[in-house]
C-alpha cells in the first residue's frame, strides 16, 4: 500500500485512547499539532509518561510552599477534615479544603494536555498528598482505578520539593503501559469475595514482580525540581523506591484523573461476568459535581451502595456457612466435655489433696527451722572444736617427732662413749 493510499485509509473509531490505538501511527501521521506537542504525544504512546517542566501557574515555588505549610500541621494525625481522610502521611482530597491543592488539579495546562492525549474531556476526581515517600510496590493504577472503556485514566504526580535518589523517588517502568491489563480474576482469585480490599493483594505484587522480571523491564527513578511534573498513564507500573535519608521529607501531590463518556469503577474488588461491580461515586473536582456514568453514549443509572450491601450480604453467608460446619464440631466438643468432668473433677480433688500435703509439709517445716539452727550452731562449735584438736595432734606429733631425734642423739652419744 502506498503512503498516499495508506493516508486516505478510513480508520475505525475505537473505544481508545488513540494513543494506545492499534491505529495510533496512521492517526498521528495525520495530525496537526505542532513539532513540540507533537513530541510529548508520541512519546507518551511508546512509553506511558511525560515529563512537564513548567505547570503553567504564576509564582509555583510559592503555590507549592504553601501547600507544604498549611498542609504540614494535619499530618500525622488519622481521621476526616471536611471530605478529605487523613492517613497519617497522606491526605486524600486536600482539593477539599486547600484550594492551592485544587489549582494544581485543575491547572489549565495539565488540562488541556490530556485532552489531546486523551480526546476526551478529563475529570479529576482525587488527590493525595503525601509528606514523605511512600515506599510503595510496583503496581498499576488499573487495578485501583479502572474504566469502561478501558485506559481512560491517568494519573500527574507533582513535586513540592526537590526529589533526588535519597527521600525516595518515584519509580516507573518505561513501555509497561503497553502490557496487558490484568486483574485479580487473571490469577485465579474472585475479587469482589474478598473480607477486605488487600486480603490478597501480595499475589497480585508477587506476579507483577515475575512479569517485569520476565519482560525484562528496566526501572527508572524519578527525580524532579519543585514544580515539575509527570503525567502516566493508568497501566504504567511505577510505585516508590526506598527512602534512603530518613530525615528528610519528599512533599509531593498526586492528581487522578478520569475521562468523559466513560464508567468508573474499581477492579480489585469487582468480578463484572458475576454482575458483582464496584462502582465508584466520581466528583469532577473543576466543577464539584457528581458524573454521570456513560456506556456508548447513554447515561447509565448506578448504584454504588448496592454493591456494599451485597458484599455485606455474601460475607453474612460466609459466616453462617461456617457457623453450620463448626456447630457439629461444638457440639462434638460439649459431648467430649461431658465425658472429661468426672475425670477433670477427680483430677481437682487429687490437686487438693496434693495442695493440703504440701500445706502441711511448709508448716512442719517451719517448726523445724529452729532446730535446724540449733543443730547448725552445735556443728560448727563442734568444728572449731575439731579444728582445734587436731592442731593440738599436730603439735604434738611433732613434739614426739623432736624426741625420737634427741633420743637417738643420745643413744649414740652413749654408745660412742662406752666404745672409747
């Protein structure tokens, strides 16, 4: 086929970011954005992020600062301020109440950049800001975060700080996004089943650990000046690398976004063939208004507390089925019971005999000790005494051992006497 026929070539409209298109050279070979736009398109379609330099907001040191200071005296606690949950380290949906939060969420640059990524109009719809790096595993924002169509999600991570190797950058595998999107039901596990979200959560970071092993993907670390930013898409694996200078803070500010026409729900606890789908309640940040879900251009009526009743109920049948398998067992257990009182009871009166015994035996020996001192005093005198006696047996072996000298002495003296 030729270029000139390849261009006339009517493409199928698809459900697509066009950037994950199957078509996306023959659409963006026919676009008309400029050299630099342009650049930023084609790389984000080969390798799932963008870097921005410049948000497009007046004074962003002193926007970013600010944040940092009015945000810094709620960390640490855990709880609710007006609609954003506190988490400790993170706060999520500050845009709540911080409206410098809410500029970064809502810049127009940012905006207006992943429409043209996107051709659909975004919807931000949370943010998490975070004083220190969160160390988190490699993990997809499409198993939190998904959408009918799918990949119509993103996610724009900002610095409030400089980020280097040592407070703990983000991390990301470059190309990842292209890889197949998969969920809990992929590795065998029925999601929406779960008693709570990440009962099984580490099988699903141990395969995605076997898989960038097994593709060879190569991890890049992130490191910005206050200001920038990094657009990724929804399956690029990325998570937070270790926190080597544990004194030191890496205040940052992530922006999840949606996309019109679109339905929004949550993966990881949802099995769609089951008609078990945890849909998620989206406010739109720039308008603070609730969106509609939207399947091929009719508006689609959900109910997200339906799905929590229906979860609670299937966890009320769990309980009650292992309520009916234990009760044979209890009942087992009391019949074993009844069979073990006479012999515990006659385990308890031998006990209290032995207790008695031994009651008796502490009062004997207490009447005891003082002739036992006695008996400690009268040993020792009698120990000095034999101390004493046998050095007096000393001295006088001794002494004999002297005069069986002198004796023989003298006898001989004797002798030599009567010879001359």
């Amino acid at each position: 086929m030729t270029k000139k026929n390849n261009q006339n070539l009517k493409l199928p409209t698809m459900n697509l970011p066009w950037v994950d298109s199957p078509f996306f050279e023959q659409i963006f070979s026919q676009s008309k954005l400029d050299s630099e736009t342009k650049k930023l398109v084609k790389q984000f379609a080969n390798e799932g992020y963008v870097i921005i330099d410049d948000l497009g907001i007046e004074n962003i040191a002193e926007t970013t600062e600010k944040i940092v200071k009015n945000l810094t005296p709620i960390y640490g606690e855990k709880g609710k301020v007006a609609s954003a949950w506190i988490y400790h380290d993170r706060i999520q949906d500050a845009w709540t109440f911080n409206q410098d939060v809410k500029k970064i969420a809502t810049v127009p640059k940012i905006i207006n950049l992943l429409k043209i990524l996107y051709q659909r109009e975004p919807i931000p719809f949370q943010t998490l800001n975070f004083r220190f790096g969160t160390q988190q595993s490699t993990h997809s924002d499409s198993i939190h975060f998904s959408s009918v169509p799918a990949r119509f999600m993103c996610g724009v991570w900002v610095a409030l700080e400089d980020i280097d190797a040592n407070n703990g950058p983000l991390h990301y595998y470059p190309g990842s996004h292209k890889l197949p999107i998969f969920d809990l039901n992929d590795l065998g596990i029925t999601g929406s089943y779960q008693n709570k979200p990440y009962d099984t959560y580490h099988i699903y970071q141990e395969f995605l650990q076997s898989l960038i092993e097994q593709n060879g993907l190569k991890k890049v670390e992130l490191y910005l000046k206050k200001g920038q930013a990094l657009i990724w898409a929804a399956n690029l694996l990325h998570g937070g690398s270790l926190v080597l200078d544990k004194d030191r803070t890496r205040y940052s500010q992530v922006t999840h976004y949606y996309f019109s026409d679109s339905m929004y729900y949550i993966p990881l606890l949802s099995d769609p063939f089951l008609h078990r789908v945890h849909f998620k309640e989206v406010r739109n940040i720039i308008t603070g208004k609730i969106v509609n879900h939207i399947y091929n251009g009719e508006k689609i009526e959900v109910h997200p507390e339906e799905y929590e009743v229906e979860r609670l109920k299937y966890q009320l049948l769990q309980f009650q089925s292992e309520l009916e398998k234990l009760r044979p067992l209890a009942l087992q257990s009391q019949d074993e019971l009844s069979v073990l009182k006479p012999q515990l009871q006659t385990v308890q009166e031998e006990l209290e005999k032995i207790r008695s015994q031994m009651y008796n035996y502490q009062t004997e020996l207490e009447l005891l000790k003082p002739q036992k001192q006695l008996v400690e005093a009268e040993l020792e005198r009698l120990r000095t005494k034999l101390e004493a006696s046998q050095t007096k047996s000393d001295e006088l072996e001794i002494l004999k051992y002297q005069l069986q000298k002198e004796l023989e002495q003298f006898s001989s003296q004797i002798k030599t006497a009567t010879t001359e």
